[in-house]
C-alpha cells in the first residue's frame, strides 16, 4: 500500500476536533445541533471575503444563527483558527484579501481570479 502524498495546501480539520475546541472554550452549539454547528463554523471564512463583509458583521452572522451574542466573536475566531489559519494575522489589521491573492483556501475556488490575482 502505498500512502496519499501530503499537500502543504490541504487543511483538512476534522469536525469532532473542530466541536472539541468549542467544548473547550465553553461555547454551546448552535440549537443544541452539533452538525448545525459544525456547517456554521465551516461557512466563517467564506463569509469573511464575501465583498463589504468584515469580523464583526461574520461573528454577528453567527450569533444570529444561534451561537450565544456573547461568545460568537471567539466561536468566528475558533473557526478561522481551524478552517483558514492563514487569515489569522490579517484579520485585525484589514490586510486579508490581499494575503488571499496567494492562498489555496479551501472552500473558495477561484478565489486568485476574484481578486484580480
């Protein structure tokens, strides 16, 4: 048997790890759905270069999807660290699209074509 080369650019996170991190961080799934949850978390970084979106207005998304108001801003930062770390240093300073141009981030294909890339 032969084993599946490794690729620098697959960030594959398991979704029981990705529950696990917000048991950890004391964060309530969303309507008491572990696979809700799982599907809201994995829609953070998308929604993070949807055009005009930034944090506030993705953690907001995500309160109003059923994550408690006060805990959905480390819920989207739970979600960027597991789902597109890349973006992590970017965030607070509004840089990330531009970082993007040179990411394969999963989830967005055709992401270097919108960006002018």
């Amino acid at each position: 048997m032969l084993a599946a080369p490794a690729s620098a650019d697959n960030h594959i996170v398991d979704r029981d790890a990705f529950l696990d991190a917000l048991n950890r961080a004391g964060i309530a799934y969303a309507d008491n759905n572990p696979d809700l949850t799982a599907q809201l978390g994995e829609r953070v970084c998308p929604m993070l270069v949807e055009p005009g979106k930034n944090f506030a207005q993705v953690a907001t998304t995500v309160a109003d999807n059923g994550i408690n108001p006060g805990l959905a801003a480390f819920f989207t930062g739970i979600a960027i660290q597991m789902y597109c770390p890349q973006m992590m240093g970017s965030i607070g300073n509004g840089t990330f699209l531009n970082m993007l141009r040179d990411q394969n981030v999963p989830g967005m294909p055709g992401l270097n074509g919108l960006l002018g890339g």
